[in-house]
C-alpha cells in the first residue's frame, strides 16, 4: 500500500470518529485531504474503495440515512471501533514480551516495541526477564533472536498474513538463471537458520518452497487480498525438509591474500601464484550462500572473482553486515 494512500486511509477514519454528526460523501470529500483533488467520477470510485477496504479490515462504517437530506450519511461509531478492556493474566503478558522480543533484530521490531509500549502504558506488565532478552540487561540464561535480513521477508510476511498472490524474480540452486514466479504464499518458515517461502507454485502447478536469500529485487503483489486459500493439513516444515532443485556442482574463483586462510587453501582444486601479495584458489561449491557466508567471514583476506552470482552474494552479505 502506497504512503499516500495509507494516509488517506488514516484521515478517513479519523474524520469519521471524530464527527459528531454523520457526514456526506461530499463533506468527506472536501474535510479528508487527498480526495480533494480528483473530480467527481474519480472520488466516487476511490471513496467506495476505501470503504471497502476499511471494512475488509474490519473497521465499522455506519450509513446512516435522514429522510431530511437527499444523501446518507457516514460514520463510525467509537464503542464499535474501540477494542474493549485488554486484561491479560501474567503468564501471558510474558509471552507477548517475550514474543515482542524474539523480533528484536527483525523487520517487525519497531511495531513489537511499539505494541509492549501500548501495553504498559494501558497498565499490562510485561515481565521482561523471561527468556534473558535485551541488550545489556540482565536476564536468564536463554536469548531468542530471528534475524530476517533478506529483504523480500517483510513483503512475503505481509503476503501469507493477507492472503495474497506474489510475484518475484528467484534464481534457482546452483544457478545463475533468474526466472520470474507467481506464488500463492502458504507461509514464511526457518530451517537451519535459512528463510523459506512455502506456497503454491502457479508457473509450475505444484507446491514448492523458496529460500529467501534467492529472491533478487522486489516482491510484488498480484490480486486482491483474500484470494488464496492454504490447504487443511499443510505440513509446512515437510515442504522446506528437501532441496527445491539438485544442487550442481561448480567451480569459483577466489582471490587469497598470501599467508592467509590456510583452511580455505587445504580445501581448494588447486591454488596458483598471483601477484601484488595475492594468489588465485579455484574452489568446488554447490551451495551459493553457504559460501558466501564463508567467504564473508574471512574479510578481507579473500575476494570472490567468479562466479557473478556467488560474487554478488557476498558483496549482498558485506553491505548487511554495514547496515
């Protein structure tokens, strides 16, 4: 959903709590900034979007018709929209702290704080010690963490939570062909300290699962949200227990810094003479991640010259590690 449109959005709701009276869809349209600017077709089709979605998202829009006024009215009624009183017993608020803090390095981190915040600002305590989390704080003995750095994370959680179709370009195992898939998002899974994607695969009419770390640029949504269905019964975890494809093995070559990384000279075909206090390894891989991450943990005594694909994983690793 775009900036401009969440905004509107926002406005409508507001305008229509804080009305004391019910509003026409002309006094909506002048009172709620961005609908102002379109004519009067254009704000008619956008105004009954927006309600619609309002209320696909469960937010109760009130039509309210006088048989004074040749128009109806609207609003939203503040005891239906307001959650009633939350009263949590202790056992689980420490679970909500505790899950809030699990998404501590995650994409969702900043609305987990932010929901702990509402929390204890509405009087919850949410006992912080359970699980030992924190930077610098004490605790126990046991820290979770989820580290979701793969950027298309947030948009595929996003996906599976609404229901909704995506589109991505993915690069197969062993591969450097990148090949454009429409997916029905099933949901989001962690095996080995990887992301996968398990869902229905629609170019190749089969179920399938995707890592994460091989979705190159955006993730894009296709359709409404709603429109996919998981089947009863899905083992998820099953899905993601095999490799996609067979890996095939393929041949890198590395730039090794003389005097340097005696582990990765041992395990290399063969290892020549470079120059300039370098020399060139040519190692057997199958798995492009699994050696980038190798390579990433040696600095700056090694450098990836080949293959692009396995190059550009380890530059992609460096530049998170920055961030």
């Amino acid at each position: 959903m775009s900036r401009r449109k969440t905004e509107r959005l926002l406005n409508l709701v507001i305008c229509l709590l804080a009305t004391r009276r019910p509003l026409s869809a002309e006094q909506i349209r002048h009172a709620v900034p961005g609908y102002d600017r379109d004519g009067d077709e254009a704000f008619q089709r956008m105004f009954e979007r927006d309600k619609n979605e309002l209320r696909e998202i469960g937010i109760p829009i009130d039509v309210v018709r006088d048989p004074w006024e040749e128009e109806p009215g609207y609003r939203i009624q503040r005891q239906s929209y307001e959650l009633p009183e939350i009263t949590l017993e202790p056992d689980e608020a420490a679970v909500l702290g505790l899950a809030a803090q699990v998404w501590q390095r995650a994409s969702l981190a900043e609305a987990a704080s932010g929901a702990l915040l509402k929390l204890r600002a509405g009087g919850v305590s949410t006992d912080e010690s359970v699980g030992g989390v924190g930077g610098g704080g004490g605790g126990g003995a046991l820290e979770l963490r989820v580290d979701t750095r793969d950027p298309a994370f947030p948009a595929l959680w996003n996906a599976v939570r609404d229901r909704r179709v995506v589109r991505f370009d993915y690069r197969g195992a062993g591969s450097e062909t990148v090949r454009e898939r429409t997916v029905e998002p099933w949901g989001v899974v962690s095996r080995r300290g990887r992301w996968y994607l398990a869902g229905f695969d629609r170019d190749r009419q089969a179920p399938r699962a995707f890592r994460l770390s091989r979705i190159t640029g955006q993730v894009a949504t296709v359709g409404r949200p709603g429109a996919v269905e998981v089947p009863e019964g899905i083992d998820l975890r099953a899905m993601v227990g095999f490799p996609e494809e067979p890996m095939e093995e393929r041949a890198a070559l590395i730039r090794v810094r003389q005097g340097a990384c005696e582990g990765l000279r041992q395990l290399a075909r063969a290892v020549h003479p470079g120059s300039e206090g370098w020399d060139e390894a040519e190692l057997a891989f199958a798995d492009t991640e699994r050696l980038a991450g190798w390579m990433a943990s040696l600095g700056a005594d090694v450098e990836v010259v080949e293959p692009p694909d396995a190059r550009e994983a380890v530059i992609r690793r460096l530049k998170g590690t920055l961030a």
